[in-house]
C-alpha cells in the first residue's frame, strides 16, 4: 500500500513537472486630461480716486494652469489715447493714468491687442495703479466721475 501510495504522488509530481500552464495577457491604459483653466480674483471691486491726484492702488490675481496672455482695457478710452473718468452724463471728464504690473514688474499695458504670456501653474498677482493726470481744482464740477477696467485672459 505504502509503495502504492509512493508510485501515485511520483506520478502526480512528474505530471505536474512536465504541465506548463499557458497564459495571456493585456494591458488598459490609465489616462487623465486635465482641462485649460484660468480664474481671476478680484477682492476689491472699486478703487476710489484721490482727489489730490496721489496714486490709488489695488491688486488682482489670475491663476491658471496653462500658459497665457493678459490684457485689459479702460471703458473711457478716448481717441487721444489716454483713459479718463467722466460724469454719469459724459458731458464732463477728468484725464487719468493707469497703470497694471504683473509678477517680476513686467508692464501690462492698456488698450493693447496682446498683452504679455506668463507661464501660468501659479497664482500671478496684478498691481494696478490709477491716478488722476492732475489734481481736482476748486473749480471742477460737483459730481460722481467713472471709468471700468477690465481684465481679459486668453488661454
């Protein structure tokens, strides 16, 4: 019995040394797009001019994940090229300079078709600087004066 049982497991053994399995095999492709994206944060909405013509400054941030292009542009442009702020009626206008710096002070100019690239991957700081070409004299007309700025990402 014992030499029964012996010659069996030898038997089953060599028949599992001479068996190779087969296989087969593939492969599915993990793949992720990651769409273009650009935001713009504008914490303060309003900058109020000085009257005395001293620099009025606030900041916006353009975060994208791609490279791109910023311009902006002043709703009061005027064909003399120069940005003013004027009555709600429009009848009366004052002359004012703005001025917008990015990341590593690289000038943005206004009213300008393409504007500067950045690299993006990051959150871009924008520094715009908006004062009056000359003080309000005394003699100025009473009154509420505006001009909107408006920032255009392209990407």
């Amino acid at each position: 019995m014992k030499i029964k049982q012996m010659s069996l497991g030898l038997l089953a053994l060599t028949a599992c040394a001479f068996t190779q399995a087969e296989t087969a095999t593939g492969s599915i492709e993990i793949s992720l797009n990651v769409p273009k994206l650009c935001t713009i944060s504008i914490p303060n909405k309003v900058v109020n001019l000085n009257p005395n013509g001293s620099a009025s400054n606030t900041s916006y941030s353009v975060t994208c994940n791609t490279p791109y292009t910023i311009t902006n542009k002043s709703a009061n442009y005027n064909n003399f090229q120069s940005n003013v702020v004027h009555t709600v009626d429009k009848n009366v206008q004052l002359k004012t300079l703005i001025t917008t710096t990015g990341p590593n002070n690289v000038n943005v100019p206004i009213q300008y078709a393409t504007g500067p690239e950045f690299k993006g991957q990051s959150v871009d700081t924008f520094k715009l600087n908006v004062k009056l070409a000359e003080a309000v004299k005394a003699t100025q007309l009473a009154g509420i004066y505006k001009d909107t700025y408006t920032i255009d990402v392209k990407y």
